[in-house]
C-alpha cells in the first residue's frame, strides 16, 4: 500500500480561493508493513509563482515562505513534473487533511495547462478523524494534534512540517481493520469541494474571509 500523505502552502489572497498559486509542496511516501505505517521517501520543493512580483508580506507571516527562497526554485510546470515522478508508476494513494490540497493541484494544473488525470486516490485524513471520534464538526489539524495529545513537530503552515504531523494523526489513529480507512479508488481531477473545510475557529483561521466562496467553477 503506497499512501502518499502531502501538503501545500499558497499565496494568501482575499477573494477566490484556488485563484492562490502553490508555493511549496510537501509529500511523505508512506507503507503499511506489519499493520504499521513506515516511512519510506519524502519529497520537498517551493515552487516559484507567476502572478506576482514577490511574495506578500502576509503570505511570509504566515508560511515563513520568503521571495528568496521561491526565487531558487522551479515555477509550477518544473515542480509538478518532478513531483509526478517522484509519485510513481505504481499505485498511489493521496493522502491529506481536507481536500483543499486536491483542489489547489486542480487549480494550478488547469493554469498551466497540465493534465489533471494523476490526481486520484484521493483520501480525506480529517474526515477520517472526524468518523473516528464522532465529530458533528470538522477539526482542525491542530486540534487533532492536542485530542491526541501530540508533539507537533516544526511550525503551522510549513508544507512538510504539516505533512508530517497529519501522518502523525495518521499513524495514531489509523486501524486496517475498521472500514473507516477502506482507501479511496476515485478521480478527482475534475472536482472542487463544495464544503467549508475549516469550521471549527473562522476568529484564527487566514482564510476566514473565503468561508462563503462554496463554488468554483469545474
């Protein structure tokens, strides 16, 4: 089984969410041996973006993602090709807390012209969690972390510290057992959430003034 748990950071922009290019991408390639989760690769890159100058100041505040280190790596076509390779011939299953990751890969490949059709397999970590413990809402990763009682690792808003700690959650809560975590076969190269993925706290959330933008165009 070839989980790949992932995330990415994007410029932080008011208005449409998936208008925001990614500019880094995380990725953690993950094997269930025994009934345990081992690690067996990691993939890491910024991505440098096209529709803008340099990254905002508010973008830097948030993600610790500075214009120097942008300005060394690829643009998005260089990294996504890199990363596709990375990911493999074999089965994959993505892996991620919510689905916003899924949808910024939609975005970015639609602007760039690039095919969609490796985004598959696609599996909702935070959803799972919420099956787990009966949540009538969903949980932020860093409330899972403190239900769990666990370290978090780096800082919020770093695509592999992110990565890692939702593995974190992952590995602690994870049961091959319970149908709760039956992996996903799915296509979603085509599909944008509809729903409000971070319900819990809108006060500390960066992306509280996008909470009504519930459609996008497919």
């Amino acid at each position: 089984m070839n989980l790949i748990v992932h995330d990415v950071e994007a410029i932080v922009r008011k208005g449409l969410m998936y208008d925001s290019e990614i500019i880094e991408i995380a990725a953690i390639r993950v094997e269930l041996q025994n009934g345990a989760l081992v690690i067996k690769d990691k993939f890491h890159s910024y991505v440098e973006p096209q529709g803008v100058a340099s990254i905002p100041v508010t973008t830097t505040k948030l993600t610790g993602i500075t214009q120097e280190q942008v300005q060394k790596a690829g643009q998005f076509p260089e990294v996504i090709t890199k990363f596709r390779e990375w990911l493999g011939r074999d089965e994959y299953y993505l892996c991620s807390w919510s689905l916003s990751d899924r949808d910024y890969f939609i975005a970015d490949c639609r602007r760039h012209e690039i095919s969609t059709d490796w985004i598959r397999n696609y599996n909702d970590i935070q959803r799972w969690f919420g099956k787990k413990f009966h949540l009538e809402r969903r949980a932020g990763l860093k409330t899972a972390m403190e239900m769990l009682e666990l370290t978090a690792e780096g800082h919020a808003h770093s695509a592999m510290s992110d990565a890692y700690n939702t593995l974190q959650v992952l590995t602690r809560i994870y049961d091959p057992e319970d149908p709760i975590f039956t992996l996903e076969h799915n296509d979603c190269s085509g599909t944008y959430q509809l729903e409000v993925v971070y319900e819990e706290d809108f006060r500390n959330n960066p992306f509280a003034a996008l909470k009504d933008v519930l459609r996008l165009d497919s």
